[in-house]
C-alpha cells in the first residue's frame, strides 16, 4: 500500500519542484507550515514574500506583481482566501484577467478541531460565481501534481483547493487515468448509475462502489477534479447511459459541485440526481473521521443515495 499524504503536501513539493521559473512569485499570509509553500520559502527564498495575517492585502500584491508579468501564487486557509481575499480576487484578480492562482488550504469539514470558523464549505460556489475563475479540487497526491503543473500552465486567475487531512493516492493506479485541465476523469465505467466526486470523496466512492458491486449494481465513477470549467461533455454522456447521478463532495450541497452538475443536467438532459454533501449546516470540531460520519460523508451514504437514484429513473 503506499503511503497517505495529503493534497496540501503534495501540492506544496509540486510548487517547489516546478517553481525554478523567474517570473513566479509566491505570498502566504503567515501559514506558510500549514499551506506548505514552506518547501517554496526554503528552495526560492527571494521570491517568497510572508504577507502576514492580512489576506486582502496579500490578493492585491498578487495583482501587483500579475500586472508586470509575474505568476503569483497567494496562499492562507480556504476561509481566509475565498472568505476574507473575496472582494479583492472579485474586483483585482478575476475582473482584470490576471494570472495570479489562489490556493486555498485546510478546506471542508476535515480541519477536525478548528471547527466552524474554519472549515470552509462554501469556497466552491463562492469562487466557481466568479466570471472567468477556474476552480481546481484535487482528489490525491498524485492528482495534486499534474493539477499544478497544469494550474501553472494555464494563463488566468486560478482558484486551488487542498486539505488537511493524508489521503490514499488512488489515482496513479487507475488504468487509463489521465489528467486534462477541464475535463473529468473516469475511474471507472458502469451502466446503472454514476458517481461523480470531488477531493478526498473520490476515495470513499471508490469505497462505496465495491459495496454496490458486490449486490450487482454497475457503478460508473468520474473524478470531477475541475469544478469550473466543468466537464459538462462527461456528465451528459452518463446521464444518458446510466440514467442516475450521484454528486459527492466535500462542501454545502447548495453552489458546489452537485449545484454544477445539476444545472447542466437541468438545461440539457434531466435525470435523477442524489446529493452527498453538508446539508447546509456550519461543521462543528472534533475528528475528522467522525466528521465525514456525523454530516454524511461515507460510502453507505453514496450507497444509499445510488440506490435511491436508481429507483427514481
């Protein structure tokens, strides 16, 4: 088995190992250990800037340093980038186009202890809103990689989601995997219903998917790791073919992914679709494991809502 690591960690020596070009410039609003642009800050030391805890300040000199050509890379907890940065990646980041990537850490119910204050459930529907935004959820370490060098690749304002918590790496053992900016990734083919997950929910469907194998239900499952663009070529071809979706991710069910996936279904193929996510509702401390549990967040869950968009088709 290899080892767990998370997306933030994975995305931290990506930054370090891709970021030798001049031009990119990175700031952290003082978390620089938590949203690991630390392995950047000890490789690149005279292009990492400490911002301090003033996150709108920090999105703006991002903008600064984008007017001149730089590629900036603005960092602090998900919160605090799509929560406290919001007005400024509106009005000096997405609005002007320019090419600075907002990377938001320690997102969704799985900062365990922090709470409410800090588990942030609406920075996917709060940034995917925002005209010309490209929004990026990785599901794994190995995903995070080629998500970054693509993010890097790509010209325009980036919004980069990771998490706390380690995670399996699930991906580099997909046969087939390939990661294109924009377009879903399907793990695994089916014929009864689909699920389509987002970050460390990709993990638990796989789970889930075994479970509803093995009572003879055919699972179709696509990792949506690009929340804007969405890949809306591969939603409707499994809602014809399968018939029922299942949306899993973790966030607010209102504005997310099951919020995207329904509004292209609604405008060009109606089906059923079931929602496994936080039901509107702030999180609460405690572990994370009992987190995901006490909101929703397992395979019997995604079980549950296959089963329940099978039988509406």
């Amino acid at each position: 088995m290899s080892e767990k690591i998370s997306t933030r960690v994975a995305y931290g020596k990506a930054l370090a190992e891709f970021g030798g070009d001049e031009n990119i410039v990175v700031l952290d609003a003082d978390l620089a250990i938590c949203t690991m642009s630390c392995y950047f800050r000890d490789k690149y030391p005279e292009r990492y800037f400490n911002m301090g805890i003033a996150e709108a300040n920090m999105i703006d000199v991002a903008a600064g340093f984008a007017t001149t050509g730089k590629t900036a890379f603005c960092h602090s907890f998900a919160s605090f980038t799509a929560g406290r940065g919001y007005d400024q990646i509106r009005q000096s980041i997405a609005y002007p186009n320019l090419n600075v990537k907002v990377v938001g850490s320690h997102a969704g119910l799985t900062v365990g202890e922090d709470g409410a204050t800090h588990q942030c459930i609406e920075d996917l529907s709060l940034m995917r809103t925002i005209p010309g935004m490209t929004v990026i959820c990785p599901c794994d370490a190995n995903e995070a990689r080629l998500a970054f060098k693509a993010m890097l690749d790509y010209e325009g304002p980036c919004y980069f989601r990771t998490g706390r918590d380690d995670l399996d790496v699930v991906t580099d053992k997909i046969e087939g995997y390939r990661f294109e900016l924009g377009k879903g990734s399907l793990l695994k083919d089916g014929s009864d219903v689909t699920v389509i997950a987002t970050g460390l929910m990709v993990q638990i469907a796989l789970k889930a998917c075994e479970i509803l194998e093995k009572e003879g239900i055919s699972v179709r499952l696509i990792d949506m790791h690009t929340i804007k663009p969405l890949d809306q070529e591969i939603i409707l071809k499994a809602a014809k073919e399968t018939g029922a979706i299942v949306t899993a991710e973790e966030h607010n069910v209102i504005g997310g992914l099951g919020s995207a996936v329904s509004e292209v279904l609604a405008r060009n193929y109606p089906a059923p679709v079931e929602m496994v996510g936080v039901e509107d509702v702030f999180g609460r401390s405690g572990h994370s494991d009992e987190l995901l549990v006490r909101y929703g967040l397992t395979k019997e869950h995604i079980v549950e809502c296959a089963k329940r968009a099978i039988a509406r088709k």
